[in-house]
C-alpha cells in the first residue's frame, strides 16, 4: 500500500510531546461548536450556519437523484424501528466526514433520527476517522460506545466499524463550499448491538470503496442500499463461531509469541492493559487501527464465549448481570448436554471480565482519555494510536502492549514477576508457539490443507483447556483445605493429584486472582466440585488432552459413585443429579476438540461411544460458520 505522503497533515493529530492539557485545548473545537450545529451540516454546506438554543434531530438526506427511497417522515421512521427484529444486530449505517472547519462530523445516518443523542454524536465521529487516519489509503476502526439515554440504540454496548478513505478533492464531480483543502476524508460506519465485525467487515470495505469510486458523497442510496442488504444478512451471524471470524490468533502468537500467555494471565487479573501501535510514516503498516483492534480481541477470544458477554464493555459505570445468573450464592444446577453454551456456562464461562469498574475500548481516542483517569474503573483492554496515552503517569497503566515491537512496558511494580511464566508454562507455550510457527512456515511454502491443529479453532481450544485446568486447580485446592464431610472422601477416593496443583500455574498469579471481581464472581456460581469435571492439573503436565481427561476423569467418577453406592446398598447416584446427566456430554465435546488435534494412535484410547458423541457435539455448534 502507498503512503500518501504528499497529503496534508492532519490538524487533529496530536502532538506526543504535548501536555494533556494542551491537548485538550486543541480538542475545543469538536463538531459540537456552541456557535455551530453539526446536525445542521449537511443544510450548511449552501446556507450560513445558525445559532440554535436546543439540539434538533439528525436531518434526513438532501434531496438527490436518488433520495425519492428514502424515509423521510416521522411515521416511516417509526414503522421501521417497529419492523427491527429483536435478534436483528443491525443498529444504523451512517457517513462519518471530516469537516475542514468543525473536525469529524456525522453528515449521514440511515435509519434517519436513530442518532439524536448529543455526547453519542460527539463521540461516534473520532472513533470511526482515528488520528492519523490522512497516512493511510484504507482503513478500519472497531469501537464500542455506552448506549445513548434516550433508548433509541438499546440499552446495552454499542459496537462499531468503520472504514476511512480519503480522495483527492480535485477528483470530486461536485465540490462543496466547506472542501478547502487537498484531500478529503470520511468514514462508513455499521452500529451493532453485537461484535460481528467478521461477516461486516469485507462488506463495509468494498462499500466504502463503491461510494468513493462515485466521486459524488451527495450521492447516498447506495449506504441505504447497503443497510437494507445487511439486514438480512446479519439474522444468521450472531453464533460464537461468526464472532470468532474476526479475530486470529495465529498472528497474534506470532506476535507475541510466549507473551501471549502473559497477555492473558493480566487479562485474567483484569488490569490495566493500553495497547499500543505507532510507527513513523515511511514505516507505517497497512491498516495500523485495524491491526491494533485485532490483536485485542484476538485476544479476549481465548476466554470461552467471552465476545458474546460484551453487553456491558463500553463503560467503567454500566452495571453487568453476567455473573449473576443465579440469585445469592447458589451455582448453576441445570445444563443441555447438547448446547455448547450451556456446557460452559455450567463451567462458569464466561468470565465477567468487563463487569462495572471495567471496560474494553479496542480504539480509544484522545476524546475519551478522561474514561482511564475515572474513578470508577478499575480495570481495562484499551488500544490506542496516540503516545499521549503512554506519557502520562495519571492514567495508573499497569503494562502498555507495543504492537509494532511486541513488548511489554511495565508500569506496575511487581506485576512481571507476578505474571511470569512457570516452568510448566513456558514448556506448554513451547508446544503452541512451535505449532504455530510451523504452520506459519507451512503456509509460507505454499504447504498442504490445513488440519484441525492448524487453525484457530485448535489454538483457542488450548488455551481453554489452560483456563479450565487453572480454576479446577483453585476449586480443588479448596476443596482439600475447607471440604468436609462423606462428599469429599468420595470425591478424592483413588485420586492423587498434587498437593497443590495451583502452583504450576504460579503461586502469586492465582493469588492474586483469587481477589479479582471476576474470579469472586465465577467462584460463587460454579459447583465446589468442578475438578470432578476437569482435571486440576496443569495442561502440561498430564500426558492428555483435555478431551481425553475429562471423559477418562467421567468415567473415573462414576465408577467410584458406583462402587460408593454399592458398598452401601443402594443404586448408584451422584450428589448432584444434573452434573450426572451432562458430565459425559461435556467430556464427549471436548474430547471431540481432542481427539481432531491427536494423532490418531492417541484418539483411540477414547472409546468410540464417547467419539460418536464428541463428533455431533463438537461440529454442530460451528457448521454455521464454515
């Protein structure tokens, strides 16, 4: 990709060696100017601008050769927010342009008035035209944002992308009054009620592409045309493989190599993580935004069904009922052996990591650097572009993630060694880096088809099984130290784990843990016997997958039950009859994740009655995907 050198400098970017305030001053000017109405933009562009004493709606389009389609009147606009299914992720698409006078600027928004609230509005057009956007030809912005009060975009987080160009204005058919510069930029944005950026993305990029080729922005059936498309095309994306469609987790082991692991361990301690991209002009990657938003939630896709418990990510203040599914301290007492969801709800995934106190802003811009410095939160996933974030100590940062380099800057003192891998970690990570570096090689040489343990899907199934074996240690360690009582010698009878199998993942890591909101929250709602389902043992450390443990550890447990209730007198049963009926389904389905990334010496210790079933359940949760 050419850089376009030639083009003017961005009088928005920041300068890093400037103070906050400084910064903040020059940020004055935003599309909210008390003496200019930015709704009134696209009016403005051939009549002066007006002072207004209350905020009106967002206009409709201009009329135009093709506007005649679009909605215009208060009663199409409600009958189209009535017509929005439920399930319908589909929010509004909307023409994000940079004002040469007043900054970003929404200038379009299809459904019209879905957009009306005015901090929304303010805020929307720096996170889809990021700083820096004039040093690239194409790229893309995933953004989340707290819903507007007014209810017209729901009542949870509000997820974006966008997809900045920016042309020539020399090549424009029709140049407006307010284009007095060389270039002009603008930004396609989809809002969202859920993170499919994956099936949008392609879509947004050769719309936006489309649109831009007109070299006519009056000209807006087209993004209406768009909007209408996607509405039927986003019923069937809402499934957790389509979520994972977005994300690679190869790139980001690649990246990160080993430190992969250490991103996820102060993911699991829920600090305070900045990532941080930035590169001088002549070195600058292609799509740098969208790069930096990928390695994050590439990232947070290791937590089982995490992407589809976002609901309350976009600011410190929204309160989450994520981990309380269940009211007081009781745990989950039912599940579907079928559902893959309810399996791992049952296992207490996913983690309420961005519950109140904590949020996750895969691209933050300077205009919402004050939400780091509120004292309501406590913890975030942040990205950035800008190295103001970096250079200023009030922001409390924990660690700053560099995506160019592939390091990490402790701002913490203590919290390296805390996270440090252990031995066991590091030989377990040897395993995952080498796989994918061989791959990666592979695919580089034009290799042959790609394998169940070349893809995602293998990498993301090993890093569960490191989360599960990390809280089995915990329950079971617990376990141990305060259990009592007839259930616990049942339950350890003819096991012989460690003494403490929560210390391969490292001592001061779990304690630590142990004191997250996250965790206390995952502890009161998940069965005290959890490691009768999943080994408490270091994935490195035992010789088998995971699927093989747990349908070996089913088996083991039923058998003792068995003999347990034999011995006196009576029918075999578990304490638990709801963990009975689903153990085995939940053991087959990962045993079918196993068994694909085994070879084939080693999956026929699984019997073929828990293969049958691992099959159906493993692929059918993912077909929609493929």
């Amino acid at each position: 990709m050419s850089h376009l050198n030639s083009f003017d400098q961005d009088p928005w970017a920041s300068d890093p060696r400037a103070s906050l305030s400084e910064l903040q001053s020059k940020l004055t000017p935003t599309p909210f100017h008390q003496d200019v109405n930015p709704f009134e933009y696209e009016h403005s562009q051939h009549t002066p601008h007006t002072k207004h004493a209350t905020l009106p709606s967002l206009p409709s389009p201009l009329p135009g050769p093709s506007s005649h389609s679009t909605r215009s009147t208060s009663d199409d606009i409600s009958a189209a927010q009535s017509q929005r299914s439920e399930n319908d992720p589909l929010l509004a698409t909307l023409l994000i342009d940079f004002h040469h006078n007043l900054g970003p600027i929404i200038e379009f928004c299809h459904p019209p008035n879905t957009v009306t609230d005015s901090e929304f509005a303010r805020l929307l057009p720096f996170l889809a035209l990021p700083d820096g956007a004039h040093m690239t030809q194409e790229d893309f912005s995933y953004f989340h944002l707290k819903p507007p009060e007014d209810g017209k975009l729901g009542k949870s987080t509000v997820f974006g992308i966008s997809c900045n160009r920016q042309l020539k204005a020399s090549e424009l058919i029709e140049r407006d009054s307010h284009v007095t510069r060389s270039i002009v930029q603008k930004a396609i944005v989809v809002l969202t009620t859920k993170p499919v950026f994956g099936p949008i993305r392609d879509k947004l990029g050769v719309i936006t592409r489309a649109f831009f080729h007109q070299r006519n922005f009056s000209e807006r059936q087209l993004l209406v045309q768009f909007h209408q498309s996607l509405e039927h095309s986003l019923l069937d994306y809402t499934n957790q493989a389509v979520l994972n469609t977005g994300t690679n987790l190869h790139e980001l082991v690649l990246k990160f190599k080993h430190k992969t692991l250490t991103l996820l361990k102060l993911l699991l301690l829920q600090k305070r993580i900045l990532f941080f991209g930035y590169r001088p002009l002549s070195k600058h990657p292609e799509y740098p935004v969208e790069r930096l938003c990928n390695f994050q939630y590439s990232l947070i896709s290791l937590i089982p069904n995490l992407l589809h418990a976002l609901a309350h990510a976009a600011s410190p203040d929204i309160p989450t009922t994520l981990g309380r599914r269940v009211s007081g301290n009781t745990t989950t007492g039912s599940m579907r052996t079928t559902d893959r969801d309810s399996l791992l709800e049952y296992a207490g995934m996913p983690l309420d990591l961005f519950g109140k106190g904590s949020f996750f802003q895969p691209y933050m811009p300077l205009q919402q650097i004050e939400m780091l410095m509120d004292a309501r939160t406590n913890a975030f996933l942040a990205g950035t572009t800008n190295a103001v974030f970096t250079q200023q100590k009030n922001l409390k940062l924990d660690v700053v993630v560099d995506i160019d380099n592939g390091t990490l800057e402790w701002h913490s003192p203590g919290l390296e060694k805390l996270v440090a891998p252990t031995s066991q970690d590091r030989k377990w990570m040897d395993e995952v880096v080498a796989s994918v570096t061989a791959t990666h090689h592979r695919q580089n040489m034009g290799g042959g088809p790609v394998s169940f343990v070349d893809s995602d899907d293998w990498l993301r199934a090993k890093f569960e099984d490191y989360i599960c074996s990390a809280l089995a240690s915990i329950k079971y360690v617990d376990y141990v130290k305060y259990g009592t009582g007839n259930n616990k010698k049942d339950s350890l009878v003819g096991m012989s784990y460690e003494k403490n199998p929560s210390q391969a993942f490292g001592e001061g890591f779990v304690n630590v843990m142990r004191t997250s909101t996250a965790f206390i929250d995952w502890n009161m709602r998940t069965d005290v016997a959890l490691f009768d389902l999943i080994e408490p043992r270091h994935p490195h450390m035992s010789g088998n997958g995971l699927g093989l443990r747990l349908s070996e550890g089913v088996s083991d447990m039923h058998d003792r039950r068995s003999a347990s209730a034999g011995a006196n007198g009576s029918s075999p049963t578990t304490p638990n009859a709801s963990v009975k009926s689903t153990l085995g389904g939940f053991g087959a389905y990962i045993a079918g994740k196993a068994r694909n990334s085994m070879p084939a010496s080693r999956s026929t210790s699984v019997n073929g009655s828990v293969n049958d079933e691992a099959e159906s359940a493993w692929q059918s949760p993912f077909s929609a995907g493929k």
